[in-house]
C-alpha cells in the first residue's frame, strides 16, 4: 500500500504576502522530498487538481509557478500527484462523516485520517506547527434498533509541515503496507517502494523466493533496520552507521566465503552481516559511503565452506 500525503487545504487559506508563501512552498517541496526519500510511492493527492489552487488569499499556484526558480519545484509536486484526484477518495463518504478544524470543514486533514495518510500544510500559520492534529469528526452510527444518529469525537492525525515534524512518522511511513508482504517474492518486488538506500544483488531475488517462511517477518525487520540506520548516516563524519540491529564482519577465515559477483560484475567480499532467528540465518552486505547505500548479496543460511 503507498503511503499518501494529504494536503490540508485550510494552510491555503491565510493573508501571508508573496514572499512568505515562496518561502513556504519552498519549505512545502523540501518535506515531500524527504517523505520521497522514504519510499518511492509516496504520492501527494489534494482537494482539487494542482493547477486551480491557491495558495494564499489572493494568490494562485498559477502566479507562483510563473516564477523561474519555482519551475523544479513544480515539476517535482506534479510528479508527486496522485492520478486519483483527492475528490474522488473523500466522495465515497460525502454526507456519512465530516471533519472540522477550528470549526472549518477539512477534506484534507479528515482523507489522511480515513487512509492512514499523513496530512501534510503549508507553513505559514503558527496552528500547523505540531506533529498531530485533533479534528473533529462527525459520523452517522447506527444504533442497536436501527436509527442513525450522529456521534462526536476527536480524532488523532498524522501531520507535519516541517522536516522536523516527520522524525515522529519515519518509522510508520518506511512499515506502511509492509505488514500485507506475506512472501519473499513479493518483499523482492516492493524493495525499492520499502528500502530506498538498499539494493540488491540479482541472485538475492531467489534467495527470497525460497526463504523459509519463519524468516520472512525477521527479514523484513533488519531490511526496515538497515535501512533506517542508512539514511541517518552522515558518511562525512562516521565510516559507518549507527546500526539499527547487530551487525558485525565475519572473521578471517570466514571472509573467503563472502564472495559475491557485484551488480557491476566485479567480485567483493561481502562480509558484514545481521542474523535472522530462529536457526542460523545471515544476510550478508557491503557498504557504499560514496553515496550511503548497501547493496545486499545473501539471504540464508549460515554460509558453509
């Protein structure tokens, strides 16, 4: 399942000037990176087409994409546009539930609550600095003998509208539809929608194909691990990450069964590895610090000589 960012259309709805919302859009583009960072289906999806928004009272998206220094900004949000618009998400439950925000409806915050999404604002007003968000929804239940009536509550939300407000949802974002991966073939076709600073050896798609089925849940956790410890690794500064799970070299004499043909035909000797429980299980990779990636060679058993 992809993870979907959902615009709150009501931090498009403030007095800010010109170059406020400029600044704001462009602290907007940088958060929807970093999520893109996470996983590759990330998608951004919004109450109505890009192209008719407007930003700010008074100011379309329209005039803010006619500057030049805006124009790879505008790319990137196009390309992170759900084909689906938004509309049609909210439209299945029109009139059976609503969601208010300081008593303004909000199609954005409430789409994020009903698909697990993450509700994403512009940064120009002080309410949308925080991590959560607590609408309330309005639903028709019906009762024990069959009458409908409306019940009340608040309700949590996902949100962020700075880097520093997705620290609290990486870990949700990377396990996003992970749980619904039942076999190792499938964890092999949605690795790079889950582990962007992973790749894989080509051999390592049979290894997943004939994993044991008692590895699958441990192999998805130290793969989530890996990846996890990667991306905070700032390579300038430290030789390698601070793991997320245990990982330690193989010893000396072990070394010379770490052999792999690399992705670029070159045989390397993968001997970091992590274990897999229960039974004797690796998997074996190799660092690249020139651009803070792995690549994976062996998932299996303890490899014999």
């Amino acid at each position: 399942m992809p993870v979907f960012l959902c615009l709150n259309e009501l931090s498009c709805a403030s007095n800010s000037d010109e170059r406020k919302i400029d600044e704001a859009m462009g602290a907007f583009v940088d958060l929807l990176r970093q999520c893109r960072r996470w996983r590759q289906d990330v998608s951004l999806i919004s109450a109505s087409p890009l192209t008719t928004l407007d930003l700010a009272a008074g100011y379309s998206i329209s005039q803010w994409m006619g500057n030049p220094r805006n124009r790879d900004r505008w790319q990137f949000l196009r390309l992170m546009q759900n084909k689906a618009p938004f509309s049609s998400v909210h439209s299945g439950i029109e009139g059976e539930v609503e969601y208010r925000f300081a008593e303004s409806r909000t199609d954005g915050i409430g789409t994020a609550h009903l698909i697990d999404g993450l509700a994403v604002s512009l940064p120009l007003e002080e309410r949308w600095n925080r991590e959560w968000i607590t609408p309330k929804r309005s639903a028709l239940e019906e009762s024990d003998d069959g009458v409908l009536h409306l019940h009340e509550e608040e309700v949590e939300v996902r949100h962020a509208s700075a880097l520093e407000h997705l620290t609290v949802h990486e870990e949700w974002a990377k396990a996003t539809g992970l749980a619904d991966v039942r076999t190792g073939q499938a964890l092999w076709d949605s690795r790079a929608d889950f582990f962007p600073h992973l790749r894989f050896l080509h051999r390592v798609e049979e290894d997943l194909r004939t994993l044991h089925h008692y590895w699958l849940a441990p192999v998805k956790d130290l793969l989530l691990g890996l990846d996890a410890s990667l991306n905070a690794w700032n390579t300038q500064k430290s030789p390698e990450p601070a793991w997320h799970t245990k990982v330690t070299p193989e010893s000396e004499t072990r070394r010379r069964l770490c052999g792999f043909t690399d992705l670029d035909g070159i045989t390397r000797v993968f001997d970091l590895h992590a274990r897999m429980t229960p039974n004797v299980g690796r998997l074996h990779f190799r660092l690249c610090r020139e651009n803070g990636t792995a690549v994976i060679a062996y998932i299996g058993r303890k490899i014999q000589s």
